[in-house]
C-alpha cells in the first residue's frame, strides 16, 4: 500500500521501506567505523539517507554512496599538511550539523518528488548532491596541494583556508568529483544524460556561490559556515529546477 502522503515514493511498499531503513543503518553504521562522520552525524547522515533512498530510489542511494567516498577520500589527502596549517577535519569526522548543511536540501527535494511526482525535484536533489561534492573536494583538495589560495571576489593571496580563497588544483578537483557524481545518477537513470549536464553546471555554480558568500557575508560574521553551505545548496537545487524547465 503505498504511503499516502509521498505517493510517488519509490519505498511505496512495507518491504521496500524495511529494505531502504536496512541498508541506511548499515551504511551509518560504515560511516562511522570509518571516522568519516561523528556519532551525530550518523544520525543526521542516516535521516538524509533514508529521505533519499524512500523518495527517490536505489540510485539516489548510489549517488549518495559516491559523494560519501570522493569527499571521504579528499578529506584525508595530505591530512598531516591540513594539521599543520590547522585546517584537518577532527578526526571523529563531520558532526550532524556539517552533514545536514549538505545534504538536507537534497533529501527535501528528494521527498517533494515523492509527494508530487515532479522529476524537476529529482534534478534539484542531484545538483544539490553535486554541488556537496563539488564544494568539499575543492576545498580539501586545495588546502592539501597548496599554502596559498586566491580571494574570489579581488584575487589576492590568501592563506590556505581562509573563506573565500579558491585554488586551481581544488576547482578543477572539485568540478571533477561534481561530474563524477552527476554521471552515476545518468547512469542509475536518475536523471537524463541531457540533463546530467545541468546537475554539473549547478554544482559548479553553486560552489562558486559558496565561495563567494564565504568571502562576504561570512567573513563579515553574518552566518557561519555552515549557513553558507546550506544557503549554497538550496541555491543550486534553484538552478536545478529551472534547468529542467528551460
């Protein structure tokens, strides 16, 4: 029987809800043997998981799976010079307010389709899951190459690190990893291959946005970085939908 309030839910039977809430413990509980995220960002990890896998399917747990692991990997490259310069993550891994400023909003578009059947949701869900991918490779792969990064917004140098400083090596990383995440929801048939070109360009921008807000109104103390993240993805889910309407 399917749920009444997310008819469009691929988890639209008891079995297949018991088979999403299965698999999202067990990669929770993955997630945190591997110290990629806290006790608390399993949890909040866990509810995004099962947003996902309910509302859209197996292959948004897919793509979901590969921007665990780019951003896992990217996190700890060069950990010991992020030490160093006093940028590592902690070693218990990214808590629930970390992992729900990237991946709340794609969950949400994930339930929206589910409710409304609007495919637009699905594109919005994985922009928003690119632009996640996107944002943390460059960051973490521009902070483990390179001491120095240049400010978005007058192209000065800037220690590694600062907000708003972008790289070379840790954009085009990170425009990779977008790429990477876009194509396996072409291929998991979450999206078209027409439109997995969208879902890039969305991250790509998105993450430019998240630079530049880092840059400004974070800099100036007026939201966290964590705000910033959040404030980034809803953007890129925007761009999502209305590239799957133009």
């Amino acid at each position: 029987m399917p749920i009444p309030f997310l008819p469009y839910a691929w988890a639209a039977t008891p079995e297949r809800m018991a088979l999403a809430a299965g698999i999202t413990v067990c990669f929770a509980l993955l997630a945190r043997a591997v110290r990629g995220v806290s006790s608390s960002g399993a949890v909040g990890g866990g509810l995004a998981c099962l947003a996902l896998f309910v509302g859209a399917g197996r292959g948004a747990f897919a793509v979901l799976t590969a921007l665990f692991a780019v951003t896992w990997v990217s996190t700890r490259l060069g950990y010991r010079r992020k030490q160093e310069l006093g940028l590592a993550e902690r070693r218990e891994g990214r808590n629930a307010t970390q992992v729900l400023a990237n991946l709340a909003v794609a969950a949400a578009c994930a339930l929206v389709f589910a409710a409304s059947g609007n495919r637009a949701w699905i594109l919005a869900a994985v922009a928003a899951l690119a632009e996640a991918a996107t944002d943390t490779v460059a960051s973490e792969i521009g902070q483990s190459r390179r001491r120095e990064a240049w400010m978005i917004t007058t192209g000065k140098r800037v220690p590694a690190g600062t907000d708003g400083g972008v790289t070379p090596s840790g954009t085009l990383a990170g425009l990779a990893a977008g790429m990477v995440i876009a194509a396996l929801a072409a291929v998991c048939g979450l999206v078209a291959r027409r439109e997995m070109w969208i879902a890039v360009v969305a991250g790509f921008v998105g993450m430019l946005l998240d630079s530049l807000m880092g840059a400004t109104i974070q800099r100036r103390g007026w939201i966290g970085n964590q705000g910033v993240n959040f404030v980034a993805t809803v953007l890129t889910a925007g761009i999502g939908v209305v590239g799957y309407r133009l």
